[in-house]
C-alpha cells in the first residue's frame, strides 16, 4: 500500500470529519490522529497561567489538594481554586480539608479555565458540594437506531447533595463563582451546566468550548479508528450544550492588565463577590 496514498486518503477523510466543528470527532491512524481545534483556537485564549500564579493570586504558598491549587486571595476575604483538569484525580477528604480551610471566606472562586475534560464522576463529585438539594441540570439522549434521529427520550440529570453534614462538609451558604472561558470541554462543560443551575452560583468568563456529546469510537474496516459524539446533551431548559454554555457575566482577559500580573476575569468576579457582601450586609 502506498504511504502517499494513505495520506492523502486520511487528510480527505479528516476535511470531511471536521465539517461537524466538533473537538470529540477524530480520525486515528497508525501515522496521525485528525482534530478539530477551530473551537478554542479562534477565539480569546482568557487565561494565563503565569498571572494566576503569580504573587497577587496563588503566590508561592498556596495549597495542593488532590488536583486542586487552593489559597485565600492575599489582601481579600475570598476563597480561589484552580482545577486544570478532570483527569486529575481526588478524595472527598481532600475537599473537606479545603472547604474546611476556606470556611471562613466571604466567597468562593472556582476557576476552571483551561481545562478541557476528563472524568465526568469527578464532575458530579465537585457539583455534589454545593447544593443541598436534588438539582435538575440538564438531560441526556441515547442512540437507539440507524436514523439519523433516532435518539431515545431525553433523560433527566441531576446533581445530588454530598451526604454528610452541610454546614461542615459543603459550600452551600457561599456565593461562589466558576471562571470559564473556551477550553473549558466536554466534562467541564457538564460541570458548568451542573453549577449554573445552583442558587449560590455564578458563571464569569467566556463561553465554554462545548462538547456536551459523550464520544464513543469505531474501528473502520482498514484498522483505523473513528471517535464520534454519540449522545445529545441539553441544560436543565432543553437547550444544547454541544456548543457552549454562556456565562452570567461575559468578560475578556485585558492585556494590559495581563502584562501587570493581572487576570481581568479573576478581578471581577472579586469585585462581583464583594459588592454582593455589601449588598446582604446592607439587608
């Protein structure tokens, strides 16, 4: 077999996958593996991780937990984690120990920017934590048959409350806000459509990269491989997640900002969470 040929054959065919715009559809060969980036790559990056570990926000003290990098925001009451990937594993006791150490904020920030995926139980675990009640927050259909629409009934999804005592072991009676922008994918996406539909929630950011559909692969009858998105996902209101999930308060990273060591949407969700202190103090 020509090697020329078959790549040129595997570039037609990768052309032709990507018309879908979908980061969970590839074409994997012995030689090369197809992607389609065009759904982070064209937009604002919105992130820096130099900035955010910089002095003004984790420093070089702040604290390891599992996958989480957590501290108090120097000169702030407010609680920040950063979660980079949901490949990276935890404990529930590596989240007790932190909601325990940032017990005594005013609020909390979740930032999950940049992270495109990974184990959707560590989704349901970290949303787990913030809620009290069984929470509705999207729903999930299956493939039944060859039709192109031949998709089951959506199911209803849910995010269920952590089981032990609340005021110890949850965020529940904080505000906290999730930072976003468009790399947040495929499970992180699920996890901010979890979160959005929490009372004490708040989305600041970009709109999330998508990839709501749960992938599954196929082997073709040359050995390679295809992954495609099997299941249609939706937010608690039958909208699609495929694409994206608009945030609360949509805000850009300021470059001018960002080569003073400052991270544009890290600001305003302090100032957010500060002004909303104020606010209950006020009533």
């Amino acid at each position: 077999m020509d090697t020329l040929n078959d790549v040129t054959f595997f570039n037609l065919c990768a052309n032709m996958i990507n018309e879908l715009k979908d980061g969970h559809v590839n074409l994997t060969s012995p030689f090369n593996m197809s992607r389609y980036w065009a759904w982070f790559q064209n937009y604002p990056a919105n992130f820096n991780s130099t900035v955010i570990f910089g002095s003004r926000y984790l420093g070089n003290t702040y604290r390891i937990a599992g996958g989480f990098d957590y501290t108090v925001i120097p000169n702030t009451s407010i609680g920040y984690i950063y979660y980079p990937d949901f490949t990276q594993g935890f404990s529930n006791a590596n989240l007790s120990y932190m909601i325990a150490s940032l017990s005594r904020c005013d609020g909390l920030i979740l930032d999950v920017r940049d992270n495109s995926g990974g184990t959707l139980t560590y989704a349901q675990t970290i949303a787990s934590r913030f809620t009290t009640q069984t929470v509705k927050y999207g729903y999930i259909s299956h493939k039944i048959g060859p039709g192109h629409n031949d998709f089951s009934t959506p199911e209803a999804e849910y995010v269920t409350p952590y089981a032990t005592t609340p005021v110890i072991d949850n965020w529940v009676n904080k505000p906290v806000v999730v930072l976003t922008n468009r790399l947040c994918y495929s499970a992180t996406n699920e996890f901010v459509s979890m979160m959005k539909e929490l009372p004490n929630v708040t989305i600041i950011g970009d709109q999330t990269g998508g990839g709501g559909g749960l992938p599954m692969s196929s082997e073709l009858p040359n050995g390679w491989t295809v992954r495609y998105s099997a299941c249609p996902m939706f937010d608690a209101h039958m909208n699609s997640i495929e694409f994206g999930i608009m945030p609360t308060i949509k805000v850009n990273m300021n470059l001018t900002d960002m080569m003073n060591g400052i991270d544009s949407i890290i600001e305003t969700a302090i100032s957010y969470l500060q002004r909303l202190k104020k606010t209950n103090s006020a009533n």
